[in-house]
C-alpha cells in the first residue's frame, strides 16, 4: 500500500509491485496502494483497450458485481481527460459520492470514498499515479502477451456464453408477455397499450445491451488492419523497405478483441525479424480472414536470411495461447514468408492444458510445489511467503483448474494433458 510518510523511493517499490503483476489482478493490487491516500471501499478500472475484461474492479462484492458498463461510460463522459473529480453518480445501481479521472486515452478510475470522505485528496499525485498504471496497462494490452490472450480469451468466452443465455430466456420471456398482452382476449385496452409498449422497450434495450457488448469486445477487421498499418509505418519510418499492405476484405467478420491484438503483434513481430535482414526492398503484409480464421500472410522477397529459429521461438508463447498454427519459410537468395492462421473461436470445451495455461505465474509456482504433496507451510518456506498467501493462491489454483481438491489439482497437474503446461511450470516457476 501507498504509506503517506514513507520516501518516494519506497512508493516507487510499492507502484511497481501494482504494475507487474498479472493484468486482471491489478485492481486489487491498484487498491491496496492507494488505500491509505485514498481510502475507499471499491475501485474500478475501466478500459475498452482490454477486451476480456473492461472492467477491472476491487472491494465490497454486493458494489462492483453490479456495476454496468452503461454506468461507466456515462461517468466518464463527465471526466475531463487529466482533471480528477468527486462528484455523485449511479454506480452499482446506486447514486454514490465518487471520486473519478480519466487518463489521455480514455482509461477510467472509479473510486467510491469512505463515507467519511467527501472531497478528493492529492488528486494531482493521484492523477500522476493513475496515468503510470494506465499506460502499463496499455502496453500489456499491445504486446499480447501469452498470459494476457489466454485470459482474455477465457474471460470473452464465459462472457459471451453468459450473455447468450441471458439474452435467449429474457427474449423468450418477453416474447411471452406480448404474445399475451396482444391477445384478443384481452379487453382493458389501455392497460395493454402500455403494458406491450413497456415489453417492447425493454425487449429492444435487451437486445441492443447484446450489440453493445459485442461491439466492446469485437474489432472490425479492416480497423484492425489500419491500427497495424499505422504500427508498421512507424516501425519502419526510417527504413528503406517498400511496404505493401493488403487489407482484409470489408465484410469480414469481426475479430475477437484478444485476436486482433495478437494479430497486430505477431506481425509486428515478423515485420522486425524480415526487416532486420541485409537489404530487404520490399515487404507484402496481408491479413485475410474466412470467417472462421484470421491467416496472416508476410513476405519479404530478394534476402531469405531470416532467423526462423528465434522468430519461431517469438510467436510461440502467442500461438500457444490461442490455439494459432505458424509456418515460416525462407530461402536464401529468394526470400522468406510468415504464414499464421489464428482460429476466431476458442475451443468448444477447456481441456487441462487450457485451464493450466490460465494460472498466472505464482498461482504455477504454488501448483509445482502442491503437486509435490507439499503442504501450506512448506510451500510458504519454499517460495519465501507467508501461509496466509499459499492459501490464497491455493483457493485461486482451485477455482481456475475447476476442481474441489489439492489432490485433484495435482492429479491435473501430472497426468497426460498436462505435459506441456508442466513445462511451462518449471519455467515460469
């Protein structure tokens, strides 16, 4: 936590503890920093760029599981970009004092005071803090990398499965009462007019809460291909390769927002590999999609001295995460090519690996360790911590794997399915 007295060496330690750790944890870590200079009882991070979760929330539970993305935009519609305020707004449902600010590129902090705070303190330091955050969240989100995409797909996907049924017994529901309401039968006219045309608006505001959403978490494909194309110009500002760029086709679908992130970066990735050849003249960047996958197409045509090794080894972590396939190839002489097809939709069931691959990085540690038949104490003297923090990411380890013991958690662990991610558990640990 942020302490008051405490040297600005000391809040530097503690603000990098907040930015390094994993993304969709930062808002309780964010929380604790600020609790002694901002005491509050939850916290909101709001940001479009993360699409797996928008909302990054902390504190009392029965508060920030009701807030809605609707009350979030129309809060920071009241925010000047820089400019921390305390005023009152819906949050949770409820009209509450909040302090508020917004960084240059849109990313929102809600704050809800202690009832005993009014006014907002240091809201210059506060500003100051929250735009060290924000821009770490920002550059998380544009590197993509392994951690966040298998995170951001997991939660996308919970959502939308969510969102879908939901929607299909509302709509259902809905469809009932005017089916009922429009019914011949049914003589009290007026009390039907205004019953049907109350049915009707909330059977348009569910079905336009589904768009909304889908235009969050979605990315047009040629809007993806442009944010890329501004990338690669900069990148390459001072190089003298020719570029060609073949945008995707106008109709296609909308891209998962972890996949046009993914996408942006792969490529990226590429672009500096072929680029970093003796002398490449010209470059051809493509992205085409067919509705059930994303390929990605780069060329570069004369050098063929590309290291496919380490490019391989670059992508991997990516492509793992997603599900993706890479094929590399270069010819000495003639050239080389990257070709990356990233499949659109997660898998229909998450097998062992994938609820592995959604551990963070202490949460594996603790797992090695617990799949060794290690109890609390052990683990806790192991990884240099105390028991109270094994036992809190033992309950994260449970939860995540889906399962109801340490037992079964190890056995997840160790058997078959499990062999890549064990790997992985030995590296990350």
């Amino acid at each position: 936590m942020l302490d008051i007295t405490s040297p600005p060496e000391a809040d530097l330690l503690a603000l990098r503890e907040v930015i390094e750790g994993p993304l969709h944890e930062i808002a309780g870590r964010l929380s604790r920093f600020l609790s002694d200079r901002w005491p509050h009882t939850a916290l909101v991070v709001f940001t479009r760029e993360c699409t797996g979760r928008p909302r990054k929330v902390a504190g009392a539970t029965e508060m920030i599981n009701k807030v809605t993305i609707d009350e979030l935009e129309q809060l920071r519609a009241l925010v000047e970009t820089g400019r921390p305020l305390s005023t009152t707004a819906a949050v949770g449902g409820v009209t509450r004092t909040v302090w508020a600010l917004r960084d240059p590129v849109g990313t929102l902090l809600v704050l809800v005071p202690r009832a005993s705070r009014k006014q907002l303190p240091h809201p210059t330091a506060l500003s100051a803090l929250f735009g060290i955050v924000a821009t770490s969240i920002r550059q998380q989100v544009a590197q993509a990398s392994p951690d966040y995409l298998a995170e951001s797909r997991a939660a996308s996907s919970e959502r939308a499965r969510t969102i879908t049924e939901m929607a299909a017994a509302h709509e259902s529901a809905l469809v009932a009462i005017l089916n009922t309401l429009r019914a011949a039968a049914l003589d009290d006219r007026l009390a039907r007019l205004a019953a049907t045309e109350s049915a009707s608006v909330a059977l348009v505001a569910l079905r336009s809460a589904q768009k909304s959403d889908l235009a969050l978490t979605d990315e047009p494909a040629p809007a993806a291909f442009t944010k890329l194309r501004r990338d690669v110009r900069q990148m390459l500002k001072h190089h003298q390769t020719r570029v060609e760029f073949v945008p995707p086709a106008k109709a296609a679908r909308p891209l998962p927002g972890e996949i046009a992130h993914a996408a942006r970066a792969m490529t990226r990735a590429a672009v500096l590999a072929f680029t970093a050849q003796p002398c490449p003249s010209r470059l051809r960047i493509a992205w085409t999609c067919d509705g059930t996958s994303l390929t990605i197409d780069v060329r570069e045509h004369e050098s063929g001295n590309v290291d496919t090794h380490t490019l391989a080894r670059q992508l991997e972590g990516r492509a793992r995460a997603l599900g993706a396939t890479v094929d590399l190839d270069a010819v000495a002489d003639w050239g080389s090519r990257a070709s990356i097809s990233l499949p659109l939709d997660p898998p229909a069931s998450r097998t062992g690996v994938n609820r592995l691959s959604s551990l963070n990085p202490r949460e594996r540690a603790v797992l090695q360790l617990l799949a060794q038949g290690k109890r609390n104490k052990a683990i806790a003297e192991a990884l240099k911590v105390t028991e109270s923090t094994v036992k809190f990411h033992v309950t994260g380890v449970l939860r995540k794997l889906e399962v109801g013991s340490r037992g079964e958690a190890a056995a997840l662990a160790l058997n078959g399915h499990a062999t890549g991610s064990a790997a992985g558990l030995r590296e990350d640990g």
